[in-house]
C-alpha cells in the first residue's frame, strides 16, 4: 500500500467508536485527521471528545484538527472543510461516518427522532460531501467514504424501523448516485459496512449485552476502511463493501482477533443476510 502519510482526512463523528478507530489507524501512517464531532466536553454517558482523540491522533504519529462540528447545519460544515484545507493545504479523503439510530416502529418513532435521523444520516452525508467535492477535485487520490449498507429494497429490512432504513439507505444513494456523477473526476465514492455488529455506543445502547458479546471490536471497520482509502480511486469507486470481504481481499484470513469474545459465534449485522 501507499500509505497515507501527508494525507488530510476529514472525519465525522470521531469522538468514538467506529470513527475514532479509523483516525488512529489513518494516523499511524502519519496523516493529517480532521477530527469533528459534537462532543466537545466530556459527556456523563460516553466517551471520548474531539480533544481527547485528536491527542491520540498525535500519539499515533499524525497532525490533527479537532472541530466542534454538528453535519446538520450545512454552513458549519462548509466553514469546517475550509478550516481543514487551510491547515493541511488541501483534502485527499471525506469518511462520512457521523449516524442516528432509533429501532423503532412507526408508531413508535417521534417525528422529532426521524427527523434526527434524516438530518444526520441522510442530509449530513450529503451536505459534507457536497462541501469536499470541490477541494477533493484538486487531489491525487481522492475519496468519500460512507458507512452504510449495500441497497436492499426487500421489505424485511423495513419493516422493523421503517425511519431508521430509509435514513440509512438515503446514506447509500448518495454514494450510488456520486460515484457516478464523480467518476469523470476521479473521486471515489464507496459505502462500507459490516458484517457483524460492532461493539460501539450504539450497539450498547440499542442491542442486549449478548449481542455486544457476539460483536467484532471497531478496528476491523478501521483496517478495512484505510485498505479502501489506498485503493486507487479511479479504479475503486460505487462498492458497497463489506468489511470482512475487504481485508479477505488483503490477504487476511484470521478474523478472530477482532472479536469482543474470541470463540464465541458472531451476530449478524442489520441489513446483510
């Protein structure tokens, strides 16, 4: 591989979980990370800030940007990717990862919560995009990677949380319709997700703690991502990958490393059968 030493990758949602591993694992090559997140001071519930990951950034051998950052006000977004470019002199790599969840069904689903979900899931992915397009245009190997699933009009996949798959899949269309309106530009556009479900706050909060058990840990989503953010982006763009087939294509075999409970039989993620 490359490498992506020198790189700017903008991150949303990195203050933990899924986002903050794919910083440290982008910082070891010594990349630039625009961390962002809305968690400025730390909160009673979670882990982990802007400042305290961009402090590990810098432990891990990279530069880093921490930026208070809500994706859902689209003016703050365009001020943070400017910020960004003016402290690292450009961008190489968008990594839309900054989501809302709510299981519900839809009597069960405050339209307030479904319009979280929406906003962050669906317009914050297309609002940061359409904000790098312009300084992503100008680098070398440039991509926007969003976690999300592969597309999947079945009703199973509906009918359990109607709000929270339309907000996800509006997170995928954006990368099937991008990646094709940004090909003649070179840029990249991939969606990655996981096979199984992944020990986060989310995964804690939403699932029964035996499903966080059967879980795999965040850095097998952090290798697969930095394995996609190397590939060359005029030959690696419209995927809709998935994180374990990823590193099977790197040459990796033994996933055991990466479970919560080594041994134990792994659950599924939403959205894969």
């Amino acid at each position: 591989m490359a490498g992506l030493k020198g790189k700017t990758i903008f991150i949303t949602g990195a203050t933990r979980g899924i986002g903050r591993e794919i910083a440290l694992r982008c910082a070891r090559d010594g990349a630039n990370i625009v961390v962002t997140g809305k968690t400025s001071e730390p909160h009673p519930k979670l882990s982990g800030t802007i400042h305290t990951v961009a402090r590990e950034v810098e432990a891990s051998g990279g530069a880093a940007l921490p930026i208070q950052l809500d994706v859902r006000d689209a003016d703050a977004v365009a001020e943070a990717v400017k910020r960004a470019v003016a402290g690292f002199g450009g961008l190489d790599c968008l990594v839309n990862n900054a989501s809302a969840i709510s299981l519900s069904g839809t009597l069960d689903t405050p339209v307030k919560r479904l319009d979280l979900m929406l906003a962050v899931n669906l317009r914050g992915t297309f609002v940061c995009s359409q904000a790098s397009i312009p300084y992503l245009r100008k680098a070398s190997n440039p991509h926007i990677l969003t976690l999300s699933p592969p597309l999947d009009m079945r009703a199973r996949w509906f009918k359990d949380h109607v709000a929270y798959t339309m907000a996800k899949y509006g997170m995928s269309m954006c990368t099937l319709g991008m990646a094709e309106e940004l090909r003649a530009y070179g840029i990249a556009v991939n969606s990655l997700w996981p096979r199984t479900t992944i020990a986060t706050a989310a995964i804690e909060m939403n699932f029964p703690e035996a499903i966080l058990k059967a879980s795999r840990k965040p850095a097998i989503m952090a290798d697969a991502a930095y394995a996609i953010l190397n590939r060359d982006s005029r030959r690696a763009s419209g995927n809709f990958y998935i994180d374990e087939a990823v590193l099977r294509e790197e040459g990796l075999s033994d996933f055991e490393q990466y479970a919560v409970t080594p041994g134990a039989r792994l659950y599924p993620d939403l959205f894969l059968d």
